[in-house]
C-alpha cells in the first residue's frame, strides 16, 4: 500500500521521534529546493524531464521539473521506496 502524507504531516512524525527533528527536515527540505532554483540542471535528471534534488540527512528527494519560469516541483520521493512507485501519482 502506498502512504500519502502532508509536508506538515511528515515534519510532525519527524518532530515526535526527537525534539527539533521536524525543524531540521524543513531546513533540509528548503535546502535542497534552493540548490534546484539555484542550479536546475544540475540535479540527477530521472525521467525525460524530471529531475531529482536530494535531501541531505534523510530519505528523501524533491523531484522538479525545469521552465522558463523557475521549477516546478512534483512530489517528494521516499528514497526507500521501490523506484518509480511516484510515477503514478503525477
């Protein structure tokens, strides 16, 4: 069965395990969104056109897509999953 959580859900689970855990997945989660602002082209590309940009310290990876606007971010990717189980969400 696959599990859908919040981005809020996700950083009350963390903040439950220990105390300040949930603050330090968002940091990490805002770090790894400004690397691919910063640099969209130089994440992992994983699809045609969606690429992956690592979450540091936990296991997950934001996945994006490139435009002339900016990026367009399309899931958050529990790297401990079977690849590809995201694809049927978009």
């Amino acid at each position: 069965m696959i599990q859908k959580l919040s981005y809020k859900t996700l950083l009350i689970i963390y903040e439950t395990i220990r105390p300040d855990l949930g603050y330090d997945i968002a940091l990490e989660f805002y770090a790894a969104i400004s690397r691919a602002e910063s640099y969209p082209m130089c994440s992992a590309l994983i699809d045609a056109s969606v690429r992956r940009s690592l979450v540091s310290r936990f296991p997950y990876g934001v996945l994006y897509a490139d435009s002339d606007k900016g990026i367009y971010i399309l899931a958050v990717m529990n790297l401990h999953r079977k690849p590809g189980y995201w694809q049927n969400r978009m």
